[in-house]
C-alpha cells in the first residue's frame, strides 16, 4: 500500500495530463505530491528515491511551466515522465538495491530483511515495475512516432499496467510468504 501511495501522483498527473493540458497536470501533480509528504511525514515513514525523484520532477515541471509555455513540451512530457521512473527503476536495480525495497523493509521484521528471498522478491517485483514503465515509455513514443494509440487508449493501458504491476506486487509478495 505504500507503494500504491507514492505512485498517486503520477497516477493523478497522467488523468490531468491525459484529460487537460500541461500546466494543470503539473499543478495536481506536484500538489498530490505535496499530501504525500504530509501523509508520509504524518505516519512517521522516511522519504523514498521514488518520492524525492517525483517531487524533484514536479517542482522542474512547476518552473519550466513558470518560464515558458509548458503546453509547447507537451508531447514530450509522458516521454520525460515515464523514462524518468523506468531509468529510475533500472539504476535501483543495477546497484543492486532494488526500488522496491525500501517499502518493503519498512513492512517486513527486522530479521527477514536480509533473507535471500526476500531480496529476490524485491528484484522480480522490481523487474516487473521496470517493464511497465519501459511499456508507458513505448506508448507516447510510438504516438510521436505516428503508429501509436489514441490519448484515451494510452491512458487505460497505463492504469490498468499501474494496478496490475500493484496487484502483481500483492500477489508475488504474499506467494513468497506462504513458501517460508
């Protein structure tokens, strides 16, 4: 579920995004972001790479849309969005402290927090996270490209990927229990 929290306001930039224009997209995001943090703050969680990355993404989104037309970038803003998550993802993984991870432990005792499986766990989940964000890349770089899908369709293919990666999450991380 703390995953699924930090991921709400991409989740609300995408439908302001997908539905609106840039600026207000901007503005949801980074004001979602913002309950965020109290929220977090409020349960007494640390800060994640995923929450700093997002907040870093909508305060650069909020400046370049103070200074310039952001509407003009605008079909390069999913492009942006998603490459930053995927290569967050991928760097998490290639320094081998999966994203993941950092929820994880916050959920899980003290003493399984190094058990292999438990890591492995947070490297196939990570992996999985990894291939629906480079999917959400393909997505606005296919439409760029002239063969993509519709805005709307875009826009269903990744909420339905966000809370099938979600589900798939749940799903491995109880499988997982129950074989310990």
């Amino acid at each position: 579920m703390l995953l699924l929290v930090s991921f709400l306001p991409w989740i609300i930039f995408w439908v302001v995004l997908y539905t609106h224009n840039s600026e207000p997209a901007a503005l949801a995001g980074f004001l979602s972001m913002l309950v965020v943090l109290i929220y977090r703050h409020y349960k007494g969680r640390t800060l994640k790479a995923l929450e700093i990355m997002t907040l870093c993404n909508f305060i650069f989104l909020a400046i370049v849309a103070a200074f310039t037309e952001l509407d003009k970038f605008s079909r390069w803003i999913p492009v942006w969005n998603h490459s930053l998550l995927a290569g967050l993802v991928l760097v998490s993984l290639l320094v081998k402290k999966p994203f993941t991870l950092q929820y994880a432990r916050e959920m899980v005792p003290r003493q399984s927090q190094d058990d292999p499986l438990f890591i492995k766990a947070n490297y196939v989940i990570s992996r999985v996270w990894l291939a629906i964000f480079l999917l959400f890349v393909a997505l606005p770089v296919s439409r760029l490209l002239g063969f993509g899908f519709p805005r709307l369709v875009n826009l269903i293919i990744m909420i339905l990927g966000t809370i099938g990666a979600v589900k798939f999450t749940f799903w491995y991380s109880v499988r997982l229990r129950r074989q310990e």
